[in-house]
C-alpha cells in the first residue's frame, strides 16, 4: 500500500526522521512502547507530533476533510440543535469546543449562533496544538467582527470552576492515544512497539496490565461471548476517566461529539478482527503506524457504547444517538440548505452547497459512519429538537 502513497518532500522525510529517532531513544532507553504511547508521541510529540508540528493538516492542502472543512452547513445544523439549551441557560451559558481544528466550525457556529440570537458568553477553544491555536486565533480575527471575536478564548485545560452550556466535539475521541489488544491462549495481552535488530519498529505484544485486560473483559462480559484466539483491536480504558476530565465541571448542559464508529456489538464484530486503525495521509488511508511517523493521522473508530459508558459514569445520561445523516436533517438541514442557496447567485456556488450535503449525507460518506451522540446532565427538561429526539437511536447502544 505504500507504494500508492504520494512522496513526501525531503524535509517532510527529515522531519519524521527526527521523530523516529527520538522513539527509537526512548524505546532503546525504556524497552518497548504500548501502543497507545506510541501513537501519542506520533500525534503530540512537542515540535514532532503530528499535530504539534506546522504541517497543514485540514482541507485540501492536508491529509483528510472534516465536516467543518466541507463548508457552513454543518456547523448550522449543529447550532440549531443546541442553541435552544444555551438560550434555556441563560447569559452564564459558555460554548466549549474541544480542538478546533482550522477554526472554521468556530466562525460558522459563532455567526450561526449571533443570527439565533444566542451568543454564549464566551466560546472557549481547548486546543493542545499550539501550531493548530494561532492558526485558529488568525482566521478568527480575519473573518469574524470584532465583537464576535472578542468572546473567543483558548483554553490551557478543561474548565476547574464549574460552568453551564454546551460542550462539542467533532472528531477528537477517534485521535485519543487508543490501546490495542488481543486475545492469545484465554489471556489478553497488550501491543507494544519494540526495535528489531536493525532498529526498524515492529509490533510485540505483552500481558495486558489489570487496567487494559479489565477493560476487554468488561467488553466480552457484555457481548455475552469471549474474544476468539488472535483476535486484535482497540479499546480506551482510559475513556471514563478522559470525559470525567474534560467535561466533569459542567454542572449543566449538553455534551455533542460527532465521530466515526460503531456500537459495541458492530465494532467488535468476529470479522472485524484486526481492529479499525488507519493512518490518513494527503487524503489517502492505510493501515501502517509506521509509516513515516509524524506525518501521518493515527485515528481509531468510536465504540459509542463505551462512550454511553463513560459519559454514565461522569453523571451524564444519553439524551440521543443517531448517525450523522439522521442527526443533520432533525437538525434543519433542509432550511439550512435552502436558505444558504437563497444567499448566492452562481450555479457554481450552488454545486458546491449540494456537494457539501452529498458528503454529509451519503452512506458512503460521513450520513452513516459518522454518528452523534448527545449527553445531558443538570436540566430537568432538554429542549433539544423534537425531530431529533424522534430520531433517536439509543436504544442501539
């Protein structure tokens, strides 16, 4: 597969090279990596990760599209579906969007939310990317006016005093450092990265701790069936403890995350038995964490059953879960759509409207491998959408 992907430049290559290097050192000071260490040092390495680093990542000059990336239409959709929660809150509510990536769901969702007439009172940014945060901080202050602008702030860490509003996240728990496991003789081992004896990386695997072996056993408790020997995936133990962090001082108001996976029965499905990492580079995917680290997207599917879990256990209760498609159209996306088709002119401008809700949309775009999940705590009654609560899915999880 690898011969299918583009060359990278001579400072791309020296640039992953470093990287390799540095994993090399702390692999031949420290022994093997699990795997989930691994790919946070790919991603987040100071300086080297791939989101730490000033290579473009979004949109057409990078290596993958997101919905925000495609146009204003999503961001719309996403703030019809939570602006009734910030008006019920009040002038305390905040908006709190967990990496903002380029900055473009920010400006949309920040005009969206002045023409719904419910700004919060700050739109909070926590972004770990100090690269990602000034470009963010530049677009905004280029395209947003300036009292739009005024109320964004970029946060170090999540919020320590407790606060109201909404909390949302688009494709941030699929780039968590996942773990990956497998099953061999009855037990459940973890992987890890180790050298060869040419200093190549390779993939080894360990007992699991009681953490991560926990963790898998509490999955096959609720499939009602044990993993078959060999079989290998991700899981995040870590997860419970990830939302308690980000989201545990929100006393009220509503969590949004919208990412691509499964619910657990289809996530860890028998023929799914190499798991569901990819890498993503210049808008091609594969299946080599190797390759070229640092410069390419690690990402993992969502198990939303897991994520239902841990949101339970931080005192959230699902308020809803639909595929992306399902979750669009309760949304508005229809008036959304029409209404943007009303403020432009040219045909080209119009194809390119209704080729942002065909990748929206389609199965065979983000309408169905991509889901939402909401969930609520501190509010006796959700005003959410009645098209969205109609759509609801959770019974799935």
């Amino acid at each position: 597969m690898q011969s299918r992907l583009p060359d990278p430049s001579a400072d791309e290559r020296a640039h992953s090279d470093r990287l390799l290097q540095l994993l090399r050192e702390q692999i031949a000071s420290h022994g093997p990596l699990p795997f989930s260490q691994y790919m946070e040092r790919c991603l987040y390495a100071p300086g080297l990760g791939y989101y730490s680093a000033g290579k473009a990542k979004f949109g057409a000059a990078g290596d993958f599209i997101t919905a925000p990336e495609l146009g204003e239409l999503f961001a719309r959709c996403v703030v019809n579906a939570v602006q009734p929660v910030l008006a019920m809150l009040g002038d305390e509510a905040d908006f709190l969007e967990l990496g903002g990536g380029s900055g473009a769901f920010a400006e949309a969702a920040l005009n969206a939310l002045a023409a719904a007439g419910t700004l919060p009172r700050s739109y909070l940014i926590l972004e770990p990317s100090a690269d990602l945060r000034e470009r963010q901080r530049e677009r905004l202050r280029m395209n947003l006016p300036t009292e739009l602008n005024a109320r964004v702030q970029w946060l170090d860490r999540p919020p320590e005093q407790d606060w109201q509003g909404v909390l949302f996240a688009n494709e941030v728990i699929d780039a968590l450092p996942t773990t990956r496991f497998t099953v061999l003789g009855g037990e459940v081992y973890e992987e890890h990265v180790a050298l060869d004896g040419e200093g190549h990386l390779l993939r080894i695997d360990r007992p699991a701790d009681a953490l991560v072996a926990g963790a898998v056993r509490h999955v096959e408790r609720d499939l009602g069936a044990t993993f078959a020997d060999g079989y290998r995936s991700e899981i995040l133990p870590q997860l419970p403890y990830w939302i308690q962090a980000v989201a545990g001082s929100l006393s009220a108001g509503l969590l949004l995350f919208v990412d691509y996976g499964y619910v657990r029965r289809e996530f860890y499905l028998p023929e799914r038995d190499d798991g569901t990492l990819m890498a993503h580079y210049r808008h091609r995917s594969h299946n080599d964490p190797f390759y070229l680290p640092g410069l390419n997207d690690l990402t993992a599917s969502v198990d939303f059953t897991a994520l239902a879990e841990a949101g339970n256990h931080a005192g959230f209760g699902v308020a809803g879960y639909l595929p992306q498609a399902q979750f669009l159209i309760a949304a508005g996306l229809q008036d959304v759509f029409e209404h943007a088709q009303a403020q432009v002119a040219d045909e080209h401008s119009r194809y390119r409207l209704a080729q942002q809700v065909k990748r929206l949309m389609l199965p065979d775009q983000m309408g169905e491998r991509f889901q939402a999940m909401l969930l609520a705590r501190g509010i006796d009654v959700l005003p959410l959408p009645a098209e969205l609560l109609a759509a609801d899915q959770g019974g799935r999880l």
